[in-house]
C-alpha cells in the first residue's frame, strides 16, 4: 500500500529521516503492508507550532470560506471513496463491502455536514445589552483509534475547522494509511498551510507528547478508558479543555411488545459488524423472561449467519484480549451457545461471531468493554428490572430499545446514555453524540459537535 515516510507539517510531506518505522499490518493475512514513521516530542513541537502560526489567519477567515473548503473536502473525499475503502480494509480488515457502506461513506456524510453548517452557523447572538461571539477555541490536539479509522479523525477534525481552530492529528499506530490519505484529502481541498497537520507514531510517545504540549488549547481524544483518565488529568493539570469519548456497554432492551425476531436479528448484526470493534454496539441484550429461550435460539441462528460475512480483529492482542473475555465468560458461569475461543480460519485475527446465554448482570462479560464479536444476552423480570440492569454499568454510551413506540419511548428516557435507537431507528450524522457516565465527556457530531471546539465572549454595549 502507498505510504508517506514522513509528516504532513505545515502544508507539505516533511520527511522522516532516520525514524523507528511502524509496521502497518493486513490483520486478515498477517503481512506487513506498509510503514509510516513514528513522530517524536520534537515532530509534534514543530506540528503544533505550525497549528499556532496558522491560528490567527484561519480563525478570522469567514465562515463561508471555511465551508468553501470542508465542502472541497467532502468532494475528494467521495472521488477517492474506493481508494478509503480498500486502505480500511487492508489496515483494519473489515470487509470490502462495509468498509464502502460505512468506513467510507459516513465520513463523507459528517464531512458534509459540517461544509453546510459552517456556512449557516450564526457564530454571533444577541442577548440583550450583549452580542455574544462564538470564537474558535484554538489549538486542537486530536487523538484517534483505530475501529473507524477515518470517521473519528472527520469527527474531530471538521468541526475543529468549521470552527476556525487549527489542528494536530495523532492517528493510531494500526490504522495511519487511512490518516495519510485524510492528509493528501486536506491538501487538494486547499485548506492553508498548517491549518491540519498529521503526526504519526506511538501513543505514549507522540499522544502523550500532543496531550502534554502547552500550544494545545483543546485534546480530543477517542480510545481506552485507561489513556482517556490520563489525557483529562493531564489536560485538568493546564487547565486545558478535553473531550473524551471512551468506549461503552451498551444494553438492547427488547420489551415483550417487540417484533422479537426482528429486535434480535438486528441487534445481532449490530454487535457482528466491524467484528465488534464498535465503542457503540448493544453489547448487552436484555430478554423477557417470557421470551428468553426464544430469543436465544434466534441468536444463535443470527451468529451463524454472520460467521461467513466477520472480518478479523485489528491485531493480535486484541484478538487475544476477546479470547480472554470468552474465557472469562465460561469460568464464572455463562453458558457459551455460539462461536467461542476456536479461530475459524488458519491465518488472521479471526473470532468467530460469539453469543452468551445465562449472563447476569454482574459478570465481567455484562460489565466490561470486550471490543469483540461477543454478545451476552440477559434475562429480565418486568420493567424495573430491566431498567436496573440497562444502567448498571459504569458506561453509558448508546442503546436501543424494542417495543410499542410510546413504551419504549418512556423507558428509553429513562436510560442514562447519550443515544438510543427506537425500533432500529437509523444512524443520524447530525445526532448529537457522546456519553454519559465514564463513556466520556462532551459531544461528537452536528451542531453540539461545532459547540465543542468554540468559546463565547460576551460584548456588552
Ligand atoms: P488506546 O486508548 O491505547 O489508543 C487510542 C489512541 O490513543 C491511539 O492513537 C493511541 O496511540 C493513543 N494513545 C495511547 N496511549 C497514549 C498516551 N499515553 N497518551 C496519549 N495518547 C495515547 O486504545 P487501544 O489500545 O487502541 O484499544 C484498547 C481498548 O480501548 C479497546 O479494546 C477498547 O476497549 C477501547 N477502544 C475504544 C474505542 C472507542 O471508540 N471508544 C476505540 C478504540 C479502542
């Protein structure tokens, strides 16, 4: 695959003399497929001053300009769409077709997105005596995972711009090809030189030096629990804003007047896609008594059906990592019904599509982020119940909901987490999202997404 050895700085390809390389691998074949260099404290130094030297300009462009370009954006974007599918599928290893539906095609949505709110955005108000401005934050440090490789860099980066702010991407160290090419996107979509700058590399080493660097005004971060808790405190410690969006647990509750077998089927295929690598996914599924049994037969013949369709885990310690969980599930009492630690396939990272039966609240299955094709379905007594165990964890990140619409509309209110689809509602690119609880801080996407990277300065008159 075609790599850049070198940083995207100020505009151009600054090339990476004598740098350790990173070994990007194809997790489905286990090969090498490329390197990138792994940035320093002093490679992300020269990005972030390259960021704060493009400020001022960049921040006093209007706001119609800005949108002039994030629209040049969402243009090559989509003319290399192919091009962004086959990168995710080589470095992550989803498969072709939904590497196109979603890794490619959501990106280019939010990328539109903000191209239209940038342009009608009011970045001022009256309240009263006071014209309040809406002024960009400054400098972004953005930090990204690797399970959508291109849609959290988008989701972080144009906002950021919309919002007059510049920026420093740190992408993560299995998926820098998707971030190459969002560099190559920047730079035919004429944004000025050091508006976006990419540095690769490795997380305690470039992240924490983009974390720490006091020419950063705002760190958005996306990834583990661990790293985010450090990110805010060293963030809290300069007094510097943070988002944080930290993974989840997230519940499907299907009340007894779902169309089960739909509830179920979809709520399989949630959980299966991206091979479960979704911080998103309904993880947890909450059964009726009266409708458990069924339900899991339901499942099991969903899992099956995916078997055939699941790409491989990113890497070999996160394929290790479920194994564990599975293990895990087995030793402390849940009756494994689908897939398991076996790989079903000789080469990759493969896991087969997973279900657990019997799981109760408390397990480590039902409470810990596994980030694996692993289901865990739970059985529930009445309403309360099922409320209870739907907010006991300390995650609170999505959701769904099953049921005569008002119903599940009630409970769903009653849900601490940052979204819930009702009856398999659809993925909104404007929907505000973001967690409760320890699932992070702040919100990703449309307007709120915009809020996130400005600060207000009242004039009074
Ligand atoms: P991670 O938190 O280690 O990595 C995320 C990003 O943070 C990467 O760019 C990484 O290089 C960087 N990073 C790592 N250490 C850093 C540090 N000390 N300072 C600054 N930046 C640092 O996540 P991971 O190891 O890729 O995945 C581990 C687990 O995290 C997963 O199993 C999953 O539970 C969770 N995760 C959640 C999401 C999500 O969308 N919320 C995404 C990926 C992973």
């Amino acid at each position: 695959m075609k790599a850049h050895d070198g940083f995207y700085i100020d505009g151009a390809w600054r090339p990476a003399v004598g740098r350790d390389p990173i070994d990007v691998i194809d997790p489905a074949a286990e090969q090498v497929i490329g390197q990138v260099p792994a940035g320093t404290a002093e490679d992300v130094d020269t990005a972030v001053r390259a960021a704060r030297a493009a400020l001022p300009a960049w921040a006093a462009t209007a706001p119609a300009e800005r949108a002039a370009r994030l629209a040049a954006l969402r243009d090559v974007l989509t003319a290399r769409k192919d091009e962004i599918a086959e990168t995710v599928t080589a470095e992550l290893g989803s498969p072709l077709n939904f590497s196109q539906a979603v890794h490619a095609a959501v990106p280019i949505a939010v990328a539109a997105s903000y191209a239209e709110l940038a342009a009608t955005h009011s970045f001022e108000e009256k309240v009263g005596n006071s014209t309040v401005l809406h002024e960009p934050i400054g400098v972004v440090g953005a930090i990204t995972p690797w399970n959508y490789p291109l849609h959290q860099i988008v989701a972080k980066v144009a906002p950021a711009l919309a919002a007059g702010c510049t920026v420093v991407l740190k992408p993560a160290e299995d998926t820098p090809l998707t971030a190459q090419l969002f560099a190559e996107a920047i730079h035919e979509a004429q944004f000025p030189a050091g508006v976006f700058n990419l540095v690769t590399g490795i997380g305690r080493i470039a992240g924490q030096a983009l974390a720490e660097h006091p020419g950063v005004d705002l760190v958005s971060f996306t990834g583990s629990t661990a790293v985010g808790k450090q990110i805010a405190v060293t963030a809290g410690a300069a007094v510097k804003k943070v988002a944080l969006e930290l993974g989840g647990k997230s519940a499907n509750v299907i009340l007894p007047s779902a169309d089960l077998a739909k509830a179920v089927n979809v709520g399989v295929a949630n959980v299966m896609s991206n091979s479960g690598q979704t911080c998103s996914a309904w993880t947890r599924m909450l059964v009726h008594t009266s409708q458990y049994d069924e339900a899991v037969e339901l499942a099991i013949t969903a899992a099956a059906k995916y078997g055939e369709r699941i790409g491989p885990l990113v890497n070999a310690r996160q394929r290790d990592r479920v194994r564990g969980y599975i293990d895990k599930g087995v030793a402390e009492g849940a009756r494994l019904v689908a897939g398991g630690t076996e790989s079903p396939r000789e080469r990759g990272y493969f896991v087969s599509p997973t279900v657990f039966a019997d799981v109760t609240p408390e397990m480590t299955i039902a409470q810990e982020e596994i980030f694996g094709p692993v289901l865990s379905v739970l059985r529930y007594e009445d309403t309360e119940d099922a409320l209870r165990i739907a907010n006991g964890t300390v995650y609170g990140l999505a959701g769904a909901v099953w049921g005569e619409e008002a119903e599940a509309v009630a409970f769903a209110r009653r849900m601490e987490t940052g979204q819930v689809d009702i009856n398999g509602g659809r993925f909104n690119p404007r929907a505000p999202f973001g967690g409760y609880k320890q699932s992070g801080v702040g919100r990703e996407l449309g307007a709120h997404g915009l809020a996130e990277y400005l600060q207000t300065k009242s004039l009074q008159f």
